[in-house]
C-alpha cells in the first residue's frame, strides 16, 4: 500500500476548545473548578490556538476523563487539574523521577499550551506523550501518531517535483507504528482516528472496501456524539464523497451511495446556513 501522502488533503476541521472538552463531564469523574485569571496566567490564550492536532487532544482528553469505560478513571489528566494543582506541583513529580500516567501527560500537556518560553518543548512533550501512549492512553496515540504523520509520512507537494516517493525502511516503519496508534484509538471510538484509517485504506484498491465500511463507521460515530457537532464537518463531507464515488468499486448498492449523497448536499446547505448567519452577527 502507498503510504506516503494520502492523508495530505484530510484537514480535520476540528475547531473545539478546551470548553467542548469539558462540557460533557460526567458526575461521577467532574473535572476540578478552576477560574478563568488562573487559567491564563499558566497558559495565556494559548489555549485558544488554531493547531488542529492541539485542539483534537483536548478534545481526546476530555473525552477520556468522561468516559465510564476509560481504564483511566483513576488519573487526573488535563489543564483543570494542573491548574488546580499548580505547574510546579506536576513538574517537580515528573523531575523526582515519577512516571506515572497523569505526569507524563500533565507535563506534556505544560510543554505544548505554556506562555512561557521553554527550550525544546516540543520534543520534550512529544518524548512524553510517546512514553504516556506506550502505557496505554489512547488520546497519547491520537498526538504521536498525528505528529509522525506530518512529520515523516506527508510528501511536500510544494517542493515542486513529480517523482513518487520511495518509502525506505525508516518511514515503513513509522508508518506501521502509527497505523497501530490511529487503530488505537479508534478501537476506542474516537472519530478523528476512525477518519484517518478510513481514508488511509480506501487509497488502495486492495483494502478500499475496508476503507469505506470505517469511514462509514467514522460518520455514524460523528452523527451520533453531540461533541463532534461542529467540529468534524469538513471530514464528514469528505468521508461521504469518498463513498460516493468509489462505493460502485465494492459492489456498494446505488441506492446507499445516494443516501450518502444527500448527506454531502445536507451538510454543506448546514455550513452553508451557519456562515451567512455568522456574517449577520
């Protein structure tokens, strides 16, 4: 299967905040009340960031947190709670040498939103959230394997040249590491990894039917989760194109393809409605 630049033209639209995050917090697992001055005097607006992959991981995390099936109840994971704790709380467990879910991923989480100037954060917060998903955390996954994406798995069509890409045996490998994380979390029903997968496998012929069955799983999972509205409405569209072009490939009945056509026409006239109406505002 080519590997190299089939995920270049799926931009998530995933505009949510750390609000959305946390607007579907459960009673039993709330996050800690935190105000707004404490928030920004940690992070300042960075939060608010325009990153689509910074904005996908509060969303996972929060997700997690709310979860009654997360294996992770017991961690407390996310910006409440290093604001309530305090960032010299978290960094001085991760410095004492503690390795424990919540302080790796508290620590990472310090390193990416931080207003202060910290040398080589990025690497340092990715070091951590590697280690956080080999321990098993999912929305770890979702940042690592969006980061070797990008990083080492997308052709640069700006660099001008024609010539296909030979993948070597490095870039094998960091593509099979990050299908295995993208699985991952979607086998935890998040649908920005559903997506992923979807459209990675309906670029080869010889796994389009199983690419098409995922996206049609990544849409009903957006659908159905009132935390995805708004949020993942680009990839939805995308996702039932795909279908509708390529489903007559597997045999798919014309009668879904066109369902799936006039959920295409159903979202855009809903974008559509959504922008004239902001232009009024």
């Amino acid at each position: 299967m080519r590997l190299l630049g089939i995920l270049v033209a799926l931009s998530l639209s995933l505009f949510s905040s750390i609000a959305a995050s946390e607007s579907n917090s459960s009673a039993e697992k709330p996050f800690p009340e935190v105000t707004f001055d404490k928030v920004q005097e940690i992070f300042g607006h960075n939060l608010d960031t325009d990153d689509t992959v910074l904005k996908t991981l509060l969303l996972a995390i929060g997700m997690d947190h709310t979860s009654t099936e997360s294996p992770h109840a017991n961690e407390r994971i996310g910006i409440p709670y290093i604001v309530h704790e305090g960032p010299g709380y978290w960094v001085a467990r991760l410095k004492s040498g503690e390795r424990k879910l919540e302080v790796l991923v508290n620590n990472a989480l310090l390193l990416l939103f931080t207003k202060e100037e910290i040398p080589r954060a990025q690497e340092t917060a990715f070091a951590l959230m590697k280690s956080a998903a080999d321990k098993g955390y999912w929305p770890a996954d979702y940042y690592v394997a969006e980061s070797n994406l990008s990083k080492h798995l997308t052709v640069d069509y700006t660099e001008g040249s024609s010539s296909v890409r030979v993948m070597d045996e490095k870039s094998k490998v960091i593509a099979k590491d990050t299908m295995t994380r993208y699985n991952r979390c979607a086998d935890m029903g998040f649908a920005p990894c559903q997506y992923r997968i979807g459209f990675w496998l309906s670029n080869s012929t010889k796994t389009l039917k199983d690419g098409l069955d995922v996206l049609r799983t990544a849409i009903h999972t957006s659908r159905n989760d009132t935390r995805y509205q708004g949020v993942l409405d680009g990839a939805l569209i995308m996702a039932a194109k795909e279908i509708v072009f390529k489903g007559d490939q597997v045999g798919m009945d014309k009668v879904v393809r066109e369902e799936y056509a006039n959920l295409v026409k159903q979202q855009l006239a809903m974008l559509t409605k959504a922008a004239k109406e902001s232009e009024k505002k």
